[in-house]
C-alpha cells in the first residue's frame, strides 16, 4: 500500500503541478489531501481546474473554511485575491469537504489537529516567534480517540514525522504551495521552509510499520512570485523566491 499526501496548496498551481507529476513518475496513483487548497494571491481558479478532478480524498482547512464561512467583506488577506476566482461549484465542492476522514481504514486525516482546523499539532511556538517540535504528551494528547496507526496533518507547512509512545505515527508533509508564512497571532511568528520547493511526502506501508518519504520538488517559483508580487504580498513574494520570510 503506497499513496501520496500533499497539504497547503494555497493556490499554487505551478507547484501542484511539478508535484503531480512527480507523483505520477513514481507510479503513485492515490493521494489524499490535507486542506488549505485555495486561498493565496495566486492562481486558485486554476488550482481548483487541477485538483478538483483527481477526486483525492480530501479534508477542509481553515483557509478553504475561510472561504465559505464569512462574507467577502470579512475575508482575510489570503482569500480576498483567491475567491473571484472560484466558481460557485468550486466553492460548493469546499462546502461539501468534511473536517476529518479516515482513508483505507487505517489512515486519518485532518488538516490541523482532529478537534479545531487552526492549532499546530505538532510545534509549539516559543514568545520570540520560532517554532519548536511540540512535547510528546501534548502531541498524544492532541491526538486522543484517534485509533488509526497512521494520522497526516499540515497547517504548519512544517514537514516532519512523530512516533507516538504506542507506535502511532504522525505525518505532516509539509505545503505544496507556500514554503513560509508570517502571522501575528497569538504574537508574531515565522514559518520558514528554508529552501522555495514544492513539498509533499510519500507513505508507503511495509512489514516494519509506515515509512514517510519527504520528496522536495523544484518548479518555476519564480513565476509563481511574480503573480504574489503583483497581488501585492511581499511576504509570499519573499518565501516563494527563497523559502525565507525576509
């Protein structure tokens, strides 16, 4: 058993793009999907033309929620530029997204943690704005009542895996779309990548348990720094060029 999971897309259909065919040269046929699909100053329409239509098993994030829940007058800044661009059954098929799935019987799925879609799962953020890897007993907090062996997150556009003390294991696989962000709440904080790559991660299932495969993927970021620059958003402009937020 082998599938892909991509997270935080965030619009980006350069980098979905580069992703989908990375998976498809590996063979990979199934994906699943971890939410924030649209919202950014990029290209949501034509994200949604590709990834609507690959009838991934998909779960609803706090920026798809952002989209649906609010009218346009309240949205925020990553969604004011990506609504006019949806269709109303573009944004019918987000409505129709639920908050948590469980693929194949053994995989759970969430965009943020299993009870509120815009929580860290697995870091923490320390007062000076960096992100630490959370303590065990509060990540297996976080995931109580969760029986599947495997549970993929994202939200925190982190890549990186934590074995629970029962042999659960968590993945996040990091954005395909957005390789850093900044946000002031509950203070002011980064989320750097380190390097403008579209990032998605490979499951497989062996003998010896679940086997995570981070895959990095280059794709003309630039262009895609472009369509933020002219939205506006030098921050997307700085983490799509370099992965750092400047």
């Amino acid at each position: 058993m082998i599938f892909a999971a991509i997270a935080d897309v965030h619009g980006n259909h350069l980098a979905l793009e580069a992703v989908l065919q990375d998976i498809r040269r590996q063979g990979i046929t199934e994906i699943v999907n971890l939410g924030d699909c649209f919202s950014g100053p990029l290209e949501a329409g034509l994200t949604a033309d590709l990834l609507i239509p690959l009838n991934a098993v998909t779960v609803r994030g706090n920026h798809d929620r952002a989209l649906i829940d609010r009218p346009f007058e309240e949205m925020g800044d990553w969604e004011r530029p990506s609504y006019p661009q949806l269709s109303e059954a573009q944004l019918d098929w987000i409505r129709s997204l639920p908050f948590s799935a469980v693929y194949r019987d053994e995989v759970y799925l969430c965009h943020a943690t299993p009870k509120d879609d815009n929580t860290y799962w697995m870091e923490t953020l320390h007062e000076a704005g960096i992100f630490h890897l959370r303590p065990i007993d509060e990540i297996e907090a976080l995931a109580e009542g969760v029986e599947q062996p495997l549970i993929l997150c994202g939200h925190s556009h982190i890549a990186r895996s934590a074995q629970l003390s029962d042999g659960r294991l968590i993945v996040n696989p990091g954005s395909v779309g957005c390789p850093g962000f900044d946000y002031d709440k509950p203070f002011y904080h980064k989320a750097q990548a380190g390097a403008p790559f579209a990032a998605y991660a490979v499951l497989e299932k062996t003998g010896r348990g679940w086997q995570p495969t981070f895959r990095q993927v280059r794709y003309d970021n630039a262009a895609a720094a472009e369509l933020a620059w002219a939205h506006g958003m030098a921050d997307w402009v700085s983490a799509l060029s370099t992965g750092w937020i400047a």
